[in-house]
C-alpha cells in the first residue's frame, strides 16, 4: 500500500515539533492517516488529498486546535503541519489503540462486551458528545466509522473529529445515510446539535439491538436499495420498527431477529427513550432525547445488573417491572432472580450487591462514572450485616428511621438498612 508519503519522510509541525513518517494506516474519501513518531512518540497523522486541502478545511482544524478536546474520549487535532510543496497540510491526533474495536465488530459478534461494559461505552459516547455539544459543536457525522470501544472495558474512542464545527459553520459534511435525520436527508436543514441527537440515537440503537431502528418489514420488502428507496425508508416516511401505535414495520422472524431479541432484555425505561426519539423525534427535532436523559439511564443499567445465581447471566433491573408487581426471570435460564436493596439518590437507584461500587455521579448528579466513592462490604464483626464504606475524604451522615444521626467518616461504613437515609453532602440516599 502506498500513499502520498513515503516512509521516513520528515515533517515539521507549526508547534515546532519534528515528526517522521512511520507507516501508511489506511485512507478514505478526504486523506490518508499515517502513523507518525516524534521523540520516541508514536501519534497518527491525517494527510489531505490537494482537492480537499481547502482554505475552509484548515480554518476548521485551526480553531479544534486553538480551543483544545471537550473530552478525553476524543482523539483531538493536536498539531498541524504544512507539506513543503503542492499546498496540501494534514494534522497530528494521538494513535488508538490495537485493543479498541469498531462497533461494526460488535454488529458481526467480533466483539462482544458483557452489558455492563456496553452500556459504560454507551454513557461515555453519550457524555462525550454532550462536552461537544456544550461548546457550541455539532458532530455532522456520527455513524459507525467515527466510534471505537474497548470491550473489555467499555472506553470509548470518538475519531475523524476534523469536520467538527460550530452550529450554522459552512461544511460540506452532512452527515451518512442511514444515520442521518429525516430533515437532512428532506434537504429541509443543515447539521446542528438537534440533527447531532437523532444520529446519536439511532447509533445507540445499533448498539443495543444490533438493528437499524427503522429496518423493519418495510426494509425487508425493498427490493433495491436505490436513492428513492432510501429517501422513502429515512426521509420522507419513517416508521419505527417498534412503534407503539403502528405495527407495519415489525421487524421480520427469521430476517431482523437481532431487534426481537434484544427489545425485551432491557429495562422499559431505556425502550421508552428509543420509542420517543422514534416517534416523536422523527418529525419534532427539539422534543428529541438530550444526552442528559441518555446518561441518567445508562448510569442506572450500569447500577442495576443482576447476576443470575443460576446461570451468572447479567439481567438488567427494571423499575416498572417492580412497580407493576411483576418477577425478574433470568433472560438465559428463565429462572428467577432475587432483587438485591437499593440506595435511591435523587434519580440514581443502585442494587447493592456485594462489592457494588458507588461512583461520584451517584452522589452528586454530575457526570463521572468513573471515580468510586463507595464500596459494598461485609462487617467483619457480623457476616449477616453489609454497609457502604465511605472511600472519600468528606464525611458522610448517617440518619437512622427514629432521626438519629452518625458520621460516617473517611474508611467508615454505613449498614444497609430499609427506611434508612445517607446524607452525602450535595444529595441524599435512602435505602430500599
């Protein structure tokens, strides 16, 4: 494979900084990537074709680089560099890593994360986004392509950030089929944060059910998949395969299988959101679901899994489920499952299970799912008796049902008992 750089080629970066080109990666429809190294630093490095090397593509790297990544999950423009002849540039991002796969892998079973480990690659692709959306960005082109994930883990890794840009900015970048709003595709409007939320939900769909949320038998019965077609299928007459008020386009047994299994093994309130951001989402785009509606709910998957004891199968805890008197039966077994206690915090709900962790988000509502404050233990003096322990610095207040009060300080832990409260400073949790 040969590119429009040749190995060893050295390059000189507007920061000063010296690379040398390593190997060709791959390219696509705007450049060729490149593995680079400086000081013993292994990076990756865009190189534009000369035809799109344009005056508008550089001013949108210039200012992605002046204002810095809105999050550590996106591999950012570092650096530009100038070719010395022909007016072509390209630009400097940090190399992902060999362990992170495409949700493509995942879509053909070449990769599959436990749930938990999905729906933490879920919550960070979502707050990822969310960072953007706060500085004023919109995406234009979420899809399959621009994600990698560890499934080992669930990191996320957001790629191809050069045609990020500002709401209403000039970009010839509107997005890929499949992913992109009925709107855009009507050629009714341009990409924004609100188109941004509909492409980040039907992402989220695929993640979950391995099926577009709009390929239903609808989908099935086309028998070329031409432009009109497509227009028809995500333009001009969506229908969402699980629309509660039209069956039409029900996914086809035998044919989209993936979605028919996989609707009724998650908590009703995340089909709620995919249902809304279908339905409604499909014609209003301000009523579509925020990022912000997305993480309350992943935080809660990831805080609500049941381990089968039967099977060791992951069965995700259903509130409504709850609610309307209704078992939890394993998924895998179809055995039931006990539901652990509870600590509900403002809208978090936690199953406390031995060696559950409690993270910074539950405490205080923010978004960090990643610092653990609390931890699940035994007491050493009673094995029958299991608290939380305070792994934070901050005292804790345990209130007991009679209104007693008791620190609970840095080591310390507080017993899980029913009727009784947490005060953790900015929120309050209440066993149940």
């Amino acid at each position: 494979m040969e590119g429009q750089l040749k190995n060893g080629t050295s390059l000189l970066a507007e920061s000063g900084v010296k690379y040398k080109v390593k190997r060709l990666l791959g390219s696509g429809g705007q450049g060729e990537v490149y593995e680079v190294e400086s000081r013993g630093k292994i990076c990756a490095m865009k190189w534009y074709y000369k035809n799109t090397a344009t005056e508008n593509q550089r001013e949108i790297l210039d200012n992605l680089i002046r204002k810095g990544q809105p999050d550590v999950s996106f591999l950012w423009p570092q650096d530009m560099i100038d070719g010395a002849k022909g007016g072509s540039f390209g630009y400097v991002m940090p190399l992902r890593p060999a362990n992170y796969r495409s949700i493509v892998d995942m879509m053909k079973r070449r990769a599959e994360p436990s749930f938990y480990c999905l729906c933490r690659a879920a919550y960070h692709l979502t707050k990822g986004y969310n960072a953007l959306h706060a500085k004023g960005y919109s995406y234009r082109d979420i899809s399959f392509g621009n994600v990698f994930f560890d499934p080992d883990t669930g990191d996320v890794l957001i790629c191809d950030n050069d045609n990020v840009s500002y709401n209403g900015a000039k970009s010839g970048i509107y997005g890929t089929p499949r992913f992109m709003a009925p709107e855009i595709v009507l050629g009714k409007a341009k990409p924004s944060r609100n188109t941004d939320l509909f492409s980040l939900a039907v992402l989220l769909f695929y993640m979950f059910m391995l099926n577009h949320p709009l390929e239903g038998k609808r989908e099935a019965q086309i028998k070329c998949m031409d432009v009109p077609a497509m227009n028809r299928l995500y333009g001009t007459d969506p229908l969402f395969i699980f629309d509660p008020d039209n069956k039409d386009n029900r996914p086809l047994p035998g044919y989209q299988d993936n979605a028919l299994v996989f609707w009724d093994l998650y908590p009703g309130q995340l089909r709620d959101l995919f249902t809304t951001s279908f339905t409604v989402g499909l014609r209003e785009p301000n009523r579509r679901i925020t990022e912000a509606k997305w993480l309350e709910i992943f935080a809660n998957m990831m805080s609500g899994i049941i381990l089968c004891p039967h099977c060791g199968a992951e069965i995700f805890y259903d509130a409504d489920k709850e609610a309307n008197g209704a078992a939890h039966t394993c998924w895998s077994c179809q055995k039931p499952a006990a539901v652990p206690a509870r600590l509900v915090v403002g809208r978090s709900t936690v199953l406390l299970a031995a060696g559950t962790k409690l993270y910074r988000h539950h405490i205080d509502g923010g978004y960090d799912m990643d610092t653990v404050v609390g931890e699940v233990v035994r007491n050493p003096k009673d094995p029958n008796i299991w608290g939380i322990r305070n792994l934070t610095k901050d005292n804790w207040t345990y209130i007991k049902a009679d209104g007693a009060q008791i620190p609970v300080g840095e080591g310390r832990s507080a017993a899980i008992a029913r009727d009784v409260k947490i005060d953790f400073g900015q929120l309050k949790g209440e066993f149940c």
